[in-house]
C-alpha cells in the first residue's frame, strides 16, 4: 500500500507541475495590460445583454491606427483595443445615442462602469487624463444644462493644457445643438493655443471654427452669391431688417417640414423679412428643379453640399438648417426646428 501511495504522489506531483508550466503563461497573458501602441478599453454596464458601443476619434490624428469601430457587449461586459502611437481622443456612441469622450492612452487600460438607464452618469477610471475628466463629472447628474455649461468653461480654463478639459469641451459646447460665438469659440481657441502640438486638437479646431464663427451672437460672414434665377444676394443685402437663411438639400428626406412654414413666414412677415435658401443639392438641376416646386425665394445653389465654400463659411452642420439674424447682422438663433421657427422669427421681426 505505501508503495501505491508513493507511486500516486509522484504521478500527482508531476501533473501539478505540468499544469502550472500550461497554466502560467496564459494567465501572465491574461493578466498583462497593453502594449505600448495600444490603448485598451474596458467595461460593464449593467442591465445590458446584447448591443453595440460605436468609437471613433473625433478628427484624424497621425498616431491614430484605428477607424469608427463597433465594440460588442455581451452581457453587458466589454474590451477593445485600439492602436495608437500617442494619447488620443476617443468618443463613443452608447445604444440610446448619448455621447462620451475620454482619453485612450497607449500602454493603459480605461475602464467603465454604469447601467443601462444611466449612461450619462457611467465611471470613468484609469489613467491621469481620465480621472481628471471624472472629477469633472461627478455631481453633474441634476444639474441644469446652463450650470453644467458654467462648470465646464471653469474647468477648461483652469485646464487649458490637458487632454481632459478637450473631452469637456467636445461634450458639452462641441455637441450642443446651439452652440455660442462666446464663450465657445473663445475656449476653442485657447485651447489650441495652450496645446500647440497636438495635431488631433487642430483638426478638430478647423472643423469647429466654421461652426462657432456663426454661432449665436456672431456677426454674419459676408459673403455675395449668385442666386439661380440670375440675381445677386450678399450679406450687406440682409442687414437693417430680418433675414432668415435656410439650409436644405434633395436627398434630405426631412425638408418637406420647412416648405409650409416658409410659405406662411412669407405671407406673414412680408419684406420685414428676407429669406434666404442655401440649396445643397446633388446638382444644380435638381436644385433648379425644387426652388421652382417649392417657391423657394432667393435660392442659391451651394455646389459640394457640406463641403462648398457657402456651406463652410456658414457653418452648416446639417439639414435642414438655418440662421436667424436680426437687423444688425448678429445671428440670434440656428438650427431652429419648424415647429418653433415661427415663434422664433416673431421675436426678431420689428
């Protein structure tokens, strides 16, 4: 019997030390964080079974290696590396469309905890950057959009040289849906200048600063366009009485919704209003083709949709879209939906 038992102990002893040699390696594999071109992201949010997170960079970045990417949940839990050769900023798209961004750090690991029913208020840890950007987040649940935005300009001021105050400055003043001539544009523009290397940051800014130079408050760009019945609109043409510019395109299944508002603005408000539409359509046939359908008074064909010259100095970032301007040239309001745009023309037309 001892010899069986001896005979036993040896076999098991091997066998301990043949699945710690089989064991090992895997979990130090499983164990070890990123390389140093990899930034990885982590997660659990509860109450989700199956559904997909979208990331992107929001403008290219030379140490980008990565492009828009689905990262799958499975139970709510998630990982998902992406290469990168230097700190960059990453938003991501959660199922129900809200908007975070955070910073991916090459050689770290981010991760994210929440539920399903508050996304807004999902835990960002790992990392200098992101704690930060955290710091920041915490205590905004129940905030008013006004006091989250007083916040932020505190937080980007105080912070004009990190990354962090970045990721602040695109989720709460870049992702608005009224964005302001100030202080907007003015935290853009520190921003870069207290983050003069950062290529992301620049792309970013040349996107934007079409964006915030007609935003609310800003004077109307000028400009002088040819109209398509052979006429001539510039912006020296609209100032001394209201004047409302409307973006709209073809291929645009929504701008049936602005025709009837338009037609009643017209009969209405008469000359005490100048109406402008900025057509983005596929080509000037097209674009012909509706101004006469639609009675679309001083229509200006935009050749290039988004990326004409027009639609670029306006800062058009989707249609249908508009600019409300008052008698001084200052752009009062954007983007104003039909259902409110009547309202909103009301209060500028004297």
């Amino acid at each position: 019997m001892s010899a069986f038992l001896s005979f036993f102990q040896s076999i098991s002893h091997m066998n301990f030390r043949f699945l710690l040699l089989f064991l090992l390696p895997s979990a130090l594999m499983l164990s070890c964080g990123p390389d140093k071109h990899t930034a990885r992201l982590s997660g659990q949010i509860k109450g989700v079974d199956q559904a997909a997170i979208i990331a992107y960079a929001p403008a290219e970045s030379p140490a980008d290696g990565g492009a828009t990417d689905s990262i799958h949940l499975s139970r709510g839990a998630f990982s998902y590396d992406r290469p990168t050769q230097a700190p960059l900023l990453l938003t991501l798209v959660y199922p129900n469309y809200s908007t975070l961004t955070l910073i991916a750090v090459p050689g770290e690991e981010v991760h994210l905890s929440g539920e399903a029913n508050r996304l807004k208020e999902v835990e960002i840890s790992g990392g200098e950057e992101n704690e930060l950007l955290q710091g920041f987040r915490d205590g905004n649940h129940g905030r008013s959009e006004a006091d989250i935005r007083r916040k932020a300009e505190a937080f980007i001021r105080s912070h004009p040289t990190r990354l962090a105050a970045v990721a602040v400055f695109l989720d709460i003043f870049a992702a608005s849906e009224h964005p302001r001539y100030r202080p907007d544009g003015e935290l853009l523009e520190l921003l870069v200048k207290s983050q003069s290397d950062n290529a992301q940051l620049k792309q970013i800014a040349s996107n934007l600063r079409p964006v915030f130079a007609v935003a609310e408050g800003a004077p109307l760009p000028k400009f002088s366009e040819r109209t398509l019945t052979g006429g001539n609109i510039t912006s020296e043409m609209l100032k001394g009485h209201a004047a409302l510019i409307v973006f709209s395109g073809s291929w645009d299944g929504n701008n049936f919704r602005f025709v009837p508002t338009l037609n009643r603005l017209r009969r209405r408000f008469g000359a005490r209003l100048s109406v402008v539409n900025v057509l983005l359509d596929t080509n000037v046939d097209q674009a012909r083709d509706r101004a006469q359908r639609d009675s679309l008074s001083n229509a200006i064909y935009a050749a290039g949709e988004y990326e004409s010259a027009l639609a670029r100095k306006l800062g058009v970032r989707y249609v249908p879209g508009c600019l409300l301007i008052d008698a001084t040239g200052t752009v009062v309001a954007r983007d104003i939906d039909s259902e409110r745009l009547e309202q909103a023309v009301e209060k500028v037309v004297r």
